[in-house]
C-alpha cells in the first residue's frame, strides 16, 4: 500500500473514532444539511461542529450557498472501513466453523 493511501486511511479512521463525528455522518446519510443544522442537533458549538477531520477524510464536501455552508456525505473514504473488517470477518467465520467442528464432534 502506497505512503499516500495509507495516510488518507489513517484520516478516515481517526475521524470515525469519535462518536459525534459518527452521528454527524449518520445525520449526513439522510440529506445534504447546513453547518447550523448540523449544529442544533449537538451540544457543540460550530467551529467544532465544522471540524476539519471529516472534510480531510473526504467523508463531508462543503459547498456554500450564499451565507450558508452546505455539508454533504461523500461515503467512498469509508470502504477503506470495511476492507479492514472484511478480514475480522473471514477470521470470525473460521473461528465460528472451528467451533462448530468442535461442538458437532463432543456430540
């Protein structure tokens, strides 16, 4: 995996690591929203509410629309998510199989 690639995953995993972060995108999977909007919804002012991290992860595109700042999902960043638990989930299967051999054999 190229430097580049790897260090715009690191940016999408840090920035679903927090919780607000994660309810702003779920906010953000229903419909475009402005940053007031998106605001009301938390106890967080708006500076932290437009935070950088979801816009450097590519999760969240900004547009301005007169005076107001227009925040939509872009979910593409996130299948780097899932690749990586595509792996957990081959080693759950296994295990769980492991464990059904097991259980079916004691029978």
């Amino acid at each position: 995996m190229s430097a580049p690639r790897r260090k715009q995953e690191e940016v999408v995993f840090r920035a679903i690591a927090d919780p607000t972060r994660r309810d702003i995108l779920t906010l953000l999977r229903g419909r475009r929203h402005t940053v007031g909007e998106i605001a009301r919804n938390f106890r967080a002012s708006r500076p932290s509410i437009s935070k950088r991290l979801l816009r450097s992860a590519g999760l969240v595109i900004t547009h301005r629309k007169g005076t107001s700042r227009i925040c939509e999902l872009d979910a593409k960043p996130l299948r780097a998510v899932n690749d990586w638990l595509r792996d957990y989930e081959a080693f759950w299967t296994d295990s769980l199989l492991t464990l059904k051999s097991y259980l079916e054999e004691d029978r």
